[in-house]
C-alpha cells in the first residue's frame, strides 16, 4: 500500500506541477484572446441572461438557471472554504490575486466548454440531452478520437468518488462532529436519505435542488462574510494592499506565518483558483449541455458567470474574512484557519457558520458531481448502469463519513487533474469553432428575434 501512495502521489505531483498549470492558464488565454475579451466585456450581458434564464427557451431537460445552479453546486464546496485558505496559509494574501487572475481566464474556458457541449450534445435512448467532453471531443473532432473522450469518462467516473462524494462526505462528518457532536455514521446515513431521495427524480430534481439551495447558501454566506469584515472595517483596505502587493513581491514571516515567495503564491493561487471553479476540468459543460437554451453561446455566456461568482465573489469573501480579522498569521491552515477568522470575530457562533457552511456546500457538491459522474459511466456503458449508479452513489457517503480517506483524496485529486487534458485538448483543438459561434451571434445579437445562438 505504501509503494502504491507513493507512486499516485508522484504522479499527482507531475500531472498537478507546472505543466499542467500552464496548459490550463495557456488555453484559458489562446480563448480569453481569441474571443476579443468578450468574457470580461460581455460580464453584463451574462447577468441579464442570468436573470431571464429561470425561463425555458429552446429544447433541453432543465432550465439555463438550473444548469448554471447544478453547476454551482459542484463547485462551490470546500474549495471556497478550505482551498482558499489553504492558499493564503501557503502562498501568502498575494495568492489570492493570482486566484482571481486564475478566474478572469477560467471564464473564458467555462464559456468554450459550455458553447461546445451544447452544439455537439446527443439524445440518449430516453430521450434525454447529454453532452460533455466525451461528446465534444467524438461529436466535433471525429470518430478517431472517440479513445480521448473515453479516457475523459473514466477519469471523471472515478474522480467523482472521491472527490465528488466520500471526500465530501468527510469534510461534512468532521465539521458536525467538531461542532455539534454528531457521530460520524449519523452524518453518512442521513446524507446517504437525502441524496438517494434526490437522485431518483434524475437531474430535473437535482437541479430544481439546486436552483434553490445554491443562491440561499451563497446569499448566507456572503451575508455572514460581510459581518465579519463590517467589524474590522477599517482592516480592509490593508487587507488588499497585501493583496496587490505580495501578488509580485516576497512576504516575510510573521507571527504562525512561515512567509511566501511569488512563486508560492503563484502556483497555489492558480492551483487553489482551479481546484475552486474547475474551469478547465470539463465537468460543468455535462450540466450545462442539459440547459433549454436557444443556442450554445448564450448557455455558454451563462456558464461563465459559475467561475465569476465562485472564485471572484465567494472565494473575495472568505479570504476577506481571513485578511481582516488577522487569522492569517494564526499558522492555522485550510477549514481549520476559515473558521477561526469566523470564531474569532463572532464568537460562540463563528465556528458553528463555517460548519454548517461547509455541511450544505458538500451536499450540493455530491448532488452536482452525482450527474457529472452518471453521464460519464452512461457514456461508457449505456442507460443500464443508470439506476445501480444510483444506488451505489447513494451508499457512498456512509463510507466516506466514516473511514479515513487519506489516500482516496490524493487518488481522487490525481483524477481530478486527469479529466483537465483531454478536455484541454479538445478546447484548444476546437476552439475556432467557439470563436466562430461567438463571432456570429455577437453580429447578429439585438438583429434577429429568432437568433439561432
């Protein structure tokens, strides 16, 4: 067992180290450049269609706010919580404007990824629209790289597990059992209820979930995160000038902060940017490609706003939270350090936000990467393995709850960064059509009442 923890973490190191750093920043920027900064630009637009999206406007299984909600509810979790301070604790406050960088660019490739999955989306033999990467890649670079999108479905089939599932699990397990004394195997088998009882109703209901559970949590956590940064005000405009100033130059240790060089905050601003928004991965373009929408690039417009408000607005906030109350310096590290820079500001309460905070964001992450995984093992095996995936998914939390997974962390983070190269490669190889798309309903946006994008 120890050669084999070895061998994945040496392969974790590689397939997370700076190549794979640099072909998701790289392709972020081949389509941040190629679409004209229409990402950034176009930020109100996508607003505007986020409100009109709660509407149905063309053929699909869910509504373009669903989608957009599913996908939330996979991203937002523990990244939001624990990666961004992992993040400070190791790179420093300059890693929090490299996170932001991370998500300027990532925007550019959730759009890519949605515009894609929504033009090269199947019906399956239910009569149900699918798509991804695994449909993109065989649908749009042809038959001969059927092999590519497959290898993609079995990274994210098994990924999901892990990290989309026991992991999740785990962190909820921990956080009621520290807070409010829940036993670990209480915690798995009242998660096993909820999300068995969501699962049946198949993604209308894990969306409707979501379509209302993602904004209510968003909302309360922004609401407690401004709070906290309302009583130390007067801390935050030093907060961004460490911020701004550590993005480009060392920081020395101080207090139980061991200090920074750029390149640390760099790389796990980047890094903890990715792991938050997983721009780049391929798994929100599954949720996506079920969206009724009129056309692929209005869904993919949409699809970005996912990366804006995860990183941008939720992750600002809790590394706010952290800045300003001075908990960076505790030596604390990830969940641990968020909820004392709560605790620390509100006490006797603080602690129990971040833990009820961190219970509903992992809930909504397993329903989410519970349909990223399901269409994954259904593109490799048909509509058969559908209900025994749901039931096994279902279980899985009560293992997760209560066993120590160590070594499923790290083999479900390798995965996770496995389904971010085939997916690359097809953004980067079918990118023209993206431009292409985008070129033609930007000319002909405001022109046509019955605009085919």
């Amino acid at each position: 067992m120890q050669a084999l923890t070895s061998a994945v973490e040496w392969l974790s190191g590689v397939v997370w180290g700076v190549p794979m750093l640099v072909l998701l920043l790289g392709v972020g920027l081949l389509l941040t450049f190629g679409l004209r900064f229409r990402t950034i630009r176009d930020l109100p637009l996508a607003f505007v269609l986020l409100w009109r999206g709660r509407v149905p406007e063309g053929k699909g299984e869910i509504t373009p706010f669903n989608a957009l909600m599913t996908a939330l509810a996979a991203t937002i979790g523990t990244g939001n919580i624990a990666g961004v301070a992992t993040a400070i604790f190791i790179g420093g406050p300059g890693a929090v404007f490299w996170m932001w960088m991370t998500a300027l660019v990532g925007m550019a490739t959730k759009f890519a990824e949605a515009v894609l999955a929504v033009r090269y989306r199947e019906v399956d033999d239910r009569g149900r629209y699918v798509g991804g990467p695994m449909y993109y890649i065989k649908n749009g670079l042809g038959k001969n790289w059927a092999w590519l999108g497959a290898c993609f479905a079995v990274f994210a089939g098994l990924a999901g597990f892990g990290i989309g599932n026991t992991v999740q699990a785990n962190s909820v397990a921990d956080a009621l059992e520290a807070s409010f004394g829940v036993p670990y195997w209480v915690t798995g088998v009242v998660l096993a209820i909820f999300v068995g009882t969501v699962l049946v109703g198949g993604v209308q209901y894990i969306a409707a979930v979501a379509g209302k559970l993602v904004p209510l949590m968003a909302i309360c956590y922004i609401g407690a995160g401004l709070v906290v940064i309302g009583l130390n005000i007067e801390a935050v405009p030093a907060a961004f000038r460490l911020i701004f100033t550590h993005a480009f130059s060392p920081i020395a240790a101080t207090g139980g902060f061991a200090g920074a060089a750029v390149w640390a905050a760099i790389r796990f601003g980047v890094a903890r940017g990715v792991f938050s928004n997983e721009a780049g991965l391929g798994s929100a373009p599954i949720a996506h490609a079920a969206a009724e929408c009129k056309g692929p690039v209005s869904q993919g417009l949409l699809a970005m706003l996912g990366t804006f408000i995860d990183t941008i607005v939720m992750c600002t906030f809790t590394a706010l939270v952290i800045l300003t109350t001075g908990a960076w310096t505790s030596g604390r590290n990830g969940a641990e350090l968020t909820s004392y820079a709560f605790e620390s500001a509100l006490p006797g309460v603080g602690g129990h936000i971040t833990s009820i905070a961190l219970a509903v964001f992992a809930f909504t992450t397993l329903l989410g990467w519970s349909y990223y995984c399901e269409r994954s093992w259904q593109y490799l095996l048909g509509t058969k393995v559908i209900i025994p995936f749901r039931v096994v998914w279902s279980l899985a939390p009560i293992v997760g709850a209560t066993v120590k997974l160590s070594f499923i962390w790290l083999l479900a983070d390798t995965l996770n960064a496995l389904m971010a190269i085939p997916n690359l490669i097809a953004l980067a190889l079918l990118s023209p059509v993206v431009f292409a798309a985008a070129r033609e309903f930007f000319a002909t946006r405001g022109k046509s009442e019955d605009n085919p994008f």
